[in-house]
C-alpha cells in the first residue's frame, strides 16, 4: 500500500513519519481492499491536527481527522476512527453477497418416507 505522509505549518521528525507511516500501514488489517493512505499532519493554533484520507476498491475513500493537543494521541484517534469506517465497510461488503457457492451447491437432504 502506498502512504505518504505530509506536514503542514510544522517540521516532522523521522521518528514521527515511521510511527504514522506505521500505523497507516496497519490499516489493511480490516480491509485488504486498500491501495493508498495520505496522512496530513498540522498544527494551528497550539493543537495538531491529523487527517487521514484511504483509498481503496472502487473508488471507495475513507477519510478520518482528529485535532488534539498531543501529536501521538491525535494520531491514534484518527486510525482508531479509520478503522471502525474500514470495519463497517467490509462489513456491509460481506453482507451485500450471497450465500457461499458451497451452501447453494449442497444436495438436498434425503427425505425417509
């Protein structure tokens, strides 16, 4: 999966790109179905701001933000939010198809009379 992480307003240290770079990566946990992450961080006004934009099968995309006065806390939130919609989606994907080949393919059950 291809994640790119950018700042805004704010000079990130390596250790920070690796942990959101990290964390974005974990999210094909809940759904293999995504291609890319974009992870926006920024700060305004003393508080930092974390959006995370997915993208995934059929032009699905999948975006989550969260402002909060620490970096780390900020960014766990909005993976935690990311992962919930990403749960759900698969979820209603799941349900939106039938039953599996083998339960339509079985034989019928013998009937004794």
């Amino acid at each position: 999966m291809n994640v790119s992480v950018v700042a805004r307003h704010m000079e990130v240290t390596d250790a920070i790109r690796a942990d959101a770079r990290e964390k974005a990566e974990r999210l094909t946990r809940f759904y293999d179905g995504l291609q890319s992450a974009a992870v926006t961080l920024d700060k305004d006004a003393g508080q930092f701001l974390v959006e995370i934009v997915a993208t995934g099968r059929r032009k699905s995309v999948f975006v989550a933000h969260h402002r909060d006065a620490d970096l780390h806390a900020s960014l766990d939130q909005c993976v935690h939010k990311l992962a919930e919609q990403l749960r759900r989606h698969k979820d209603r994907v799941r349900d939106r198809q039938g039953p599996s080949h083998d339960q339509t393919m079985a034989p019928p059950a013998p009937t004794e009379e």
